[in-house]
C-alpha cells in the first residue's frame, strides 16, 4: 500500500510497507475491510502513518519548509532521527574516503556521548543552549584547535539531519552559539635550513623507529614537503633515472623532481632494507596481494603517522628545538626556505608542493619571518 503526499499540487509517494489484497481495500472508507483477519491492527497502523505524515506537515509548515518531498524525506528518515543513527551513517560513508578523518570524527562522536550519558538523543534536543553546553564540555583541558575539530564533524553529522528534515536548520548556525576562536593566531611551526640539518645528524639507534621516524621527516623536506602517506607508501619503484615520480594521494596530482643529495643520502640507508618494495617499514607488513587494499593501506599510514608524530616531538627536545614538531612542519619548512630564503616565487612552490591553487599555497606562507619582514622594509625605506 502506498501513502500520497499532495502539497501545492505536486505530489510523492511512500510505501506503507503493508500488503493486502486488493478485495479487502474499502476505497470509501480507505481502510482494511472487517474481513481481513488483522484489520483493526493494519488500520491502525495506517492511522499511525497518516498522524506521522501530518506532524510532518505541521512541524515543517511551521518553519516554511512544508513540500511534498520534504513530507516524504521526514517521514521515510522519523527512525532515524537519533544522533548517533545519522553518525554512524556519516562515518561509515567517511571512512573509505578519509581514514584520519572518520577517526577524528569517530572521536567526537564517543565526546557527545560521554556528554549525554547515553546512544539515544533525539537530534531535536540538539538546540543551541545543548551545543553551548557541549562546547564547554569539549573545551575541559582541550585546545580550542582541538575542540574546533571535534565540532567540524558534529557540525556535519547536524546537516546531515537538516537534509533528511530532521531538523529545521542547524543549531550551530545559530546566532545563540558562539563558537570557540582559534587560539592559533602566531604562524605555523616551521624549522630554519641549520635546525633540519641538526635533526639530520642526530645520532639515533639504527633501525628503531625513531630512526625511521627521523628519515621520513628529513626526506619529506628533502622531497618539496612531501605527505607521510605518500612518503609511507613511497616504493622503490617511483625512484628511476636520479628522479622521483608519483601521484600524490591527496590530490591525485603528478610529481616528478630531480633527486638531490640529501635525499639520496637518506634512501641510501634502505638501499639493502627488505620493505616489501617500499623505501621504509611503514606498510613492510601488509602482505602484496593486499597492498591494493585502499582501506587497509588507510589504516596503516593513519597507526603510523601517529606514531611517528609522537617520535618526532622527542627529536626535536633532543636536537634542542623548543617546538612541537610533526610531519606536516617538513611540509611548512621546505615553502618558508624556498621562498624566504631562496626566493622561489609562490606560483613555483605551488607547483612544487602540488597545490591546485595559489590561495592554498599563501596559507602556508601568510607568516613572513623577520629575515623577510626586514628586507622588504629595506627596499621600501
């Protein structure tokens, strides 16, 4: 049996999920004939549906958002107005795209349940008096860079409900939510040409992972600030003829750059290494005929990355470096000397980094250091 939606003459359809014979239909009365052995429950059922269809109506006549499509979506979606029914959806589809950014949002979504004590929360209890509470909630001993993220997939997980007509609008959209600034105003960290050659020399255990955790960080500098997914999955087969050639996994764009002699010193160090057709260990363990496993792979580089983030914090305490360093700082580090102290123009280093466009480039360069600062006043003055 089929339910019709009519709303400024156009119409949609959604299926009771209840089958009768057609004999047993009264048209008049639309209802189940007495001679159906269930008629009062079907009935009733039916009566069920067509009260669910006119809350629908009134709840999105009320904020101007009544049609005949959005009639059918709130009704078709009435079961899955839980938070966390609409999280798992956003995380099972983020995952094959994104595996660090399914566990970041993963991690937000554990937050909002350890905040509300409980898996069932009805998306419209989520006003923004409950999202300023959160806020509060996420911000105990947390940088506001941190709760800024956990409230990007909240955020997300919201819309989602707002497509489905779940909710009207999303309450952090509200003018009665403020959320938090990000307290990260200085520029990014970024190491001097002298720093990295002091990381480069330090004297670590060969083969430990801070020793790994060392080179990748080096050869990323050395590779024009290349991502430690594609350093982690970086095969001996990109390397021909003194050059590097790869497709970034990121953006899927075509490197290929002269391989200088910093980074050849630092993959003559794996030269004899058994990696499974990979410079460094990192994925060394999944087996080949896995290794095409984009999922698998995900969640090798994401398990590693944070390792070696964390290794990369006690190598920069040991070269006397008062920053916290990780690998996306090689990234930042090679744009800040190409262009402050080699003057490398921009559109360059966008090509270099494999950017798709100048204004990603100049985030990375929007900090001039003093070097900078003092030569442009210099020629002004």
């Amino acid at each position: 049996m089929i339910l019709k939606i009519t709303h400024n003459r156009k119409r949609k359809y959604v299926s009771t999920g209840i089958r009768i014979d057609p004999k047993h239909w009264n048209a008049d009365r639309q209802e189940v004939r007495r001679g159906n052995s269930t008629h009062n429950k079907l009935n009733h059922e039916l009566e069920r549906i067509r009260e669910d269809a006119m809350a629908a109506y009134r709840e999105l006549n009320r904020n101007r958002q009544a049609s005949a499509d959005a009639i059918k979506k709130r009704i078709e979606y009435s079961s899955k107005d839980n938070f966390f029914t609409l999280a798992k959806e956003y995380l099972d589809a983020l995952k094959p795209e994104s595996f660090y950014s399914w566990k970041q949002a993963k991690v937000a979504v554990e937050k909002v349940k350890q905040f509300h004590g409980s898996d069932q929360l009805p998306v419209n209890l989520i006003d923004p008096d409950f999202m300023t509470r959160l806020q509060a909630h996420l911000k105990k001993g947390r940088k506001n860079s941190t709760v800024l993220k956990n409230l990007a997939a909240i955020k997300n997980i919201l819309n989602l409900a707002v497509q489905r007509h779940l909710l009207p609008m999303n309450p952090m959209n509200s003018e009665n939510f403020r959320m938090v600034k990000n307290e990260q105003h200085g520029s990014k960290t970024k190491l001097s040409l002298e720093e990295m050659h002091t990381i480069e020399k330090l004297d670590l255990p060969e083969g430990s992972n801070i020793w790994h955790s060392r080179n990748a960080f080096i050869l990323s500098f050395y590779f024009c600030g290349m991502r430690f997914g594609d350093v982690a999955q970086l095969r001996w087969s990109n390397i021909k003829n003194g050059r590097l050639s790869y497709d970034m996994a990121k953006t899927g764009n075509h490197i290929s750059i002269p391989i200088k002699d910093g980074a050849r010193a630092i993959l003559d160090r794996y030269q004899q290494a058994d990696n499974n057709g990979y410079v460094f260990p990192f994925l060394a363990s999944i087996p080949e005929d896995e290794q095409g496993n984009h999922q698998r792979v995900r969640e090798g580089i994401g398990s590693w990355n944070a390792l070696v983030n964390g290794q990369l914090k006690d190598i920069a305490r040991a070269a006397g470096i008062d920053e916290e360093i990780s690998m996306h700082v090689a990234r930042h580090s090679f744009a800040q000397y190409g262009v402050n102290d080699r003057n490398i123009p921009p559109y360059k280093m966008m090509m270099l980094l494999g950017h798709k466009s100048i204004k990603t480039t100049m985030q990375y360069l929007k900090s001039l250091d003093l070097k900078t600062v003092d030569s442009v006043m210099d020629e002004i003055f």
